[in-house]
C-alpha cells in the first residue's frame, strides 16, 4: 500500500507529502536519513538512537573508570572555579 507520492525536481530535490511528515513526526530543520536495506531504500527521521547505541559510541572501550565522590566533588568545584574565573 502506497502512503504518499513525490515529484523529484530538476534539482533533485523531494517534497515530503504532510502524510509522511505526520508520521515521522518531522517539520522545518527535521534532519531525514536515507538508507539501503537490500533492494529497498528506507527513509527515517535522522537522531533516534537508544541509550545503548549511544553508550557504545561515548565509550567503545568499555565503562569508563568508576571515581569516588569526593573526586566528583572536586571536578565540580573545579569546573565551577573555571566557569567564574576573572578573565
């Protein structure tokens, strides 16, 4: 079944019919991702990754090193000191 139809311009430009825009939940600045599945070429809103996916990314070498929480404290005051230095 058939959601909606495009016209490429001249440009290679695609107009995305407000059915699809519904559904994928974009608007104006939405970022969309055009990807290959076999014969199939599958278009997604971009940026929806789970909390796993992007644990892997942030840390590919494993969880980072646990600190105590007098260490977290000192980062904090350090940041803070940095934050408001007098420049």
């Amino acid at each position: 079944m058939t959601l909606a139809h495009s016209k490429l311009t001249s440009q290679g430009q695609v107009s995305v019919p407000a059915e699809v825009r519904r559904k994928l939940g974009v608007g104006p600045g939405s970022v969309l991702e055009w990807d290959e599945e076999g014969e199939r070429v599958v278009v997604r809103r971009a940026g929806r990754f789970t909390s796993e996916e992007i644990h892997r990314r942030l840390f590919p070498e494993g969880p980072p090193k646990r600190h105590s929480l007098e260490e977290l404290k000192e980062g904090v005051r350090r940041y803070i000191q940095g934050r408001h230095a007098r420049r």
